[in-house]
C-alpha cells in the first residue's frame, strides 16, 4: 500500500520506483529507452509481459492448465504442487474456477476421492478461493 500525497498518483509512484527492482543490466536497459517512451504503469507492465512472458509462452501455460493429469501413482500433494507450477504465468486471465475444473478433472478418481474425503464435501461446490485454500490444507 502506498501513501497518496499531494495528488501524487499510485500511477506516478509504481513508474518512480520501478527502476530500483531491477538488477543493473536491466536497469541499464530502461535507462536506454527513449524518453516518454513509457509513460503509465500499464505500459510498463505490458512492455515487461511481452518481453518476458510473450504469447507462446501463455498458450503454452494454458495448455498445460487445461491437458492436466496426474501421473500413475501419484500423489495428491504432488499432482497439486505440480499444478500449481503452471498457473504462475502473470498473465494467463484464466478464471480460478476453470483452473481449479482442470484440476480436478485431471486427477485420478483415488485423489478425487482422497481430495473430497479430505474436505468432506466436494471440491467443485466452494467457491474458487475457498476451495484452493482448502486443497492447501488437505494436501
């Protein structure tokens, strides 16, 4: 959270500090852009995404949410510890709920079963961050 003061924007602070997150290559980087070139956060973030999490590598994140399985044998702590490697991509817009469908769709029926007997219900009836939050303290 940052203080508002003198009508500075939230905008203007995350553009100010910016430049003090990056190591010093990529600080030498940005300080090589031309001038104005980026002038709102929004900017800053979609010239970051694009540079580092392009296109192929969404669609590549996204097909792993959605071909999920879990692996012969293993384990429901594994299978989600694995899953939620793939969901780390800062800008897949994929809804929870659909995330968390693939998920259990993907497992085997023995961790569906090992998961709703854990949570005592099924899974799929709470709500998306209720129910990942659940699946945390089962596993």
């Amino acid at each position: 959270m940052t203080v508002k003061h003198n009508g500075i924007t939230q905008d203007y602070i995350r553009l100010s500090l910016f430049r003090f997150s990056l190591d010093s290559e990529a600080a030498k980087r940005l300080a090589n852009l031309p001038p104005n070139l980026l002038t709102t956060w929004v900017q800053v973030t979609k010239a970051f995404l694009a540079r580092f999490y392009p296109l192929s590598k969404t669609v590549e994140m996204w097909s792993k949410i959605v071909n999920f399985k879990d692996q012969e044998d293993e384990s429901l702590y594994d299978a989600w510890e694995g899953f939620k490697a793939f969901r780390v991509s800062p800008h897949h817009n994929m809804e929870n709920l659909l995330q968390l469908h693939c998920f259990y769709n993907g497992l085997s029926k023995q961790n569906k079963m090992t998961l709703d007997a854990g949570v005592g219900v099924a899974i799929m009836l709470k709500d998306p961050t209720t129910a990942c939050q659940t699946i945390e303290s089962v596993v």
